[in-house]
C-alpha cells in the first residue's frame, strides 16, 4: 500500500476515535506497519490525532519562546526535559539522526532527546530506531511533550528518526 493512503486512513481511523491507552507497534522500514488500532505509532494516553484535544497542546501549556516557535511549521527536538538546553528543528522526515547534531554544536541529536513539539501542519512519527523502527509515538500538529519518558513510555534520550506523514 502506497505510504501516502496508509497514513491518511490511519490519521483519520486515529482522528475519529478516542485513544484510551498508549498504542504499540515496531514498524520496519520506510512503510509502518498498523498498530492494533491501525495507526502503526503510539499515541500519548487520552490524545487523538486531531490537534484540538491533547492534553500538552501547544502553545497554552509550553513556555512563551517555545510556543513562538509555532509559526516555524516544523517538527522540533530539545535535549532536556522542558523544551531546554539544545534544540533541532526537522521540515521532513529523517531516516537516522546519526548524521545530524543540535543546533550550533558538534553534538549528535541520535538517542539523545527529551523533549518535543510537533509545529509542522502534518502529523509526524517519532521512532525510537534509525530507519523509522522501533517503538514509536505519534505527534499531532500543535502537539508538545516535556519529558519524552512520560510523553512516550519508552525512555530518554532514544529518539533516533522522524517520519512526517
């Protein structure tokens, strides 16, 4: 299935339905495969896809000089907790992060993030593995998580790819 069709029907199976739990799933690939309920990512406890209803919605909920990075239309990564210390925006996906380093440092970006925003107008994946592999959290347009071990239940610093669908 061309990857552009999964993920509009999965956007929209996740938009019109209330997500009670976190969503597991371990795609491989550049083509996610469907999670239990069909999206192939997880999705925070009591979020859905629609940007209207997540409970660390951006900008009301971040601080200032984060929520004006809104505007920006991109997908965004800090090293700390709390949007601090380091920070990398993405405009498309990225298969590994192996390559890429924060902002104005030679500091890698791989398995080192704790926090993030998605401002971009899609929705997009984080994976915790190169290649979009690996457990998986999806991030609504306006969607922020502090701490990406609570946001995500799958550790600090593990994010390693970005797909925006």
């Amino acid at each position: 299935m061309p990857l552009r069709k999964f993920f509009t029907a999965s956007v929209m199976t996740v938009a019109a339905m209330s997500i009670a739990g976190t969503l597991t799933a371990t795609p491989a690939g550049a083509d996610p495969v469907p999670g239990p309920n069909g999206n192939g990512w997880d999705l925070p406890a009591g979020a859905s896809a629609s940007s209207g209803d997540t409970p660390e919605s951006a900008p009301s909920e971040v601080p200032a000089e984060v929520a004006a990075l809104a505007a920006s239309g991109r997908f965004w990564l800090w090293e700390n907790q709390a949007y601090t210390s380091y920070e990398k925006s993405y405009s498309g996906s990225d298969r590994s992060f192996a390559n890429d380093e924060w902002d104005g440092t030679s500091i890698s970006v791989d398995d080192d993030a704790e926090s993030a925003c998605n401002y971009s107008n899609r929705t997009v994946g984080l994976y915790t593995k190169a290649g979009y592999a690996g457990a998986s959290s999806a991030f609504p347009t306006n969607y922020c998580v502090p701490d990406l071990n609570v946001g995500i239940g799958h550790g600090r610093d593990t994010p390693s790819s970005v797909l925006f669908v």
